[in-house]
C-alpha cells in the first residue's frame, strides 16, 4: 500500500498492494501523484512505509513529484521510507533533494 495524503485539504488516496515502486506501475503512481500535486500551495507527504524496492523509472516518478509541486508552490515530502529505498536514494545524492517528513 502506498498513501498519498494531502496536508492543507486531509485528502487521502491509497493505492492498494504496492510494495515495489517500478516500471509496471510508475504510471498510475504518476497520474495519482500528478492529480494532489497540480494544485497550488499543496504541502503533501508521500507516505513509503510499504514500498520495499524502487526501480529508476519509479526515481523518475518521485522526481516528477517534485518538479510538479514545486512548479505549483508546492511542498513535496516522503515519509517512512524503509532502509533499502533510503540508501538508493543517498547513493544518488536524491536524499539532498527530496524534503523528509520525518526531518521536519
């Protein structure tokens, strides 16, 4: 399962039966993601704590996130994300990109 919720609005979507972030599903994470994010002034969290492995396409998407809440004055966060998706994203320098739930 992976949660999206909306901070400002409490809007929450989930999408069932994720634990792997790849290819096969980016898009419909993508669309969903691109929906909460398209709004102005969104601060939202992308909660992770299912998602086990991410593949560079679902990189690809969490970067789209971000460069669409920021393009709409947005904030966009991730929160519980499990250890082996963690070190990915420090070995691609992405940990200084993406805002942290847990952080603030």
């Amino acid at each position: 399962m992976l949660s999206i919720i909306n901070k400002e609005t409490k809007q929450e979507g989930i999408l069932e039966g994720l634990d792997r972030l790849t290819a096969l599903n980016a898009h419909i994470v993508k669309e969903e993601l691109t929906k909460y994010l398209s709004v102005p002034n969104v601060i939202f969290t992308l909660n992770m704590e299912n998602i086990r492995f991410i593949d560079s396409t679902g990189i690809g998407v969490l970067i789209s996130a971000y460069k669409t809440a920021h393009m709409n004055n947005g904030i966009f966060l991730l929160s519980n994300v499990n250890k082996e998706v963690m070190t990915l994203l420090t070995l691609m320098k992405l940990d200084k990109v993406f805002n942290f739930a847990d952080d603030i």
